[in-house]
C-alpha cells in the first residue's frame, strides 16, 4: 500500500509572528536594528533626512532579504558556507585538456611494434621477390 504525499509538505514552515517563520523573525529584528544603528551613527553628519533614510534602507535590506532567501534548498546561510568551502577553503584549478582517442590508439606502443613488424616483413618478402 502506498500514501500519496503532495510535495508542498516538504515547503511547510511553521509561522510564528505575523504570518513569518522564527528564521524570518529573527533576520527581520536584525535589518531593524542596523537600521537603527545606521541612522543614530549618520545622523550627526547632516546628510538630510531623504539621504539619511536611504542609508538605513539599504543597510537594513541584505539582513532582511537573508531570512527569505532559499536556493537549491539551503538558507542563505548555507548557501554562503557552501559558497566558503567551494570557492575560498577548496579551491581547484580546473584545465580542460582533450584527448584524441583515435590518434592515442593509432599511436600506442604496442600499434607501433605492431606496425614495424608488418612493415619488416613487407620488406623481407619485397626483397625476396626481387
């Protein structure tokens, strides 16, 4: 007997504070905290309150937009690990080089000795005609 399962059960997050997950929660305090520091630290340089606003918009927006992000599955956190190990902790330096299986083949030792051998009794038997 089998149980049909729809795949959306695998996208269930349970919802904590207004419709989002504790995850979001979290990443969402933290863009209203850089924003709140940004503008108690760029206040006192007179940008004017249009600027000023801007600032704390986009300092706010890379914490807020972590606590939605997913790709391939992995949270954004996961994904930046990953990022981390492939790229930064592993590099690899990978070189394309083709191979001629055919000329490879053609040009084996063994073909050669093959080769020289058909060749050498080409000769004898060219030279016992004559």
């Amino acid at each position: 007997m089998e149980v049909k399962i729809n795949r959306e059960i695998r996208e269930y997050t349970e919802s904590v504070f207004f419709g989002l997950s504790l995850r979001q929660c979290a990443f969402s305090a933290l863009a209203i905290l850089a924003a709140i520091g940004l503008y108690f630290l760029l206040a006192p340089l007179n940008l004017g309150i249009e600027m000023l606003s801007w600032m704390c918009i986009l300092g706010a927006a890379p914490f807020a937009a972590l606590g939605f992000v997913t790709y391939h599955g992995m949270t954004a956190e996961q994904f930046i690990w990953a990022w981390v190990k492939s790229e930064l902790l592993t590099p690899k330096r990978l070189i394309y080089t083709p191979q001629n299986l055919y000329h490879a083949l053609l040009s084996s030792p063994v073909r050669e000795k093959r080769s020289r051998s058909k060749t050498a009794k080409a000769d004898e038997v060219v030279s016992a005609d004559v």
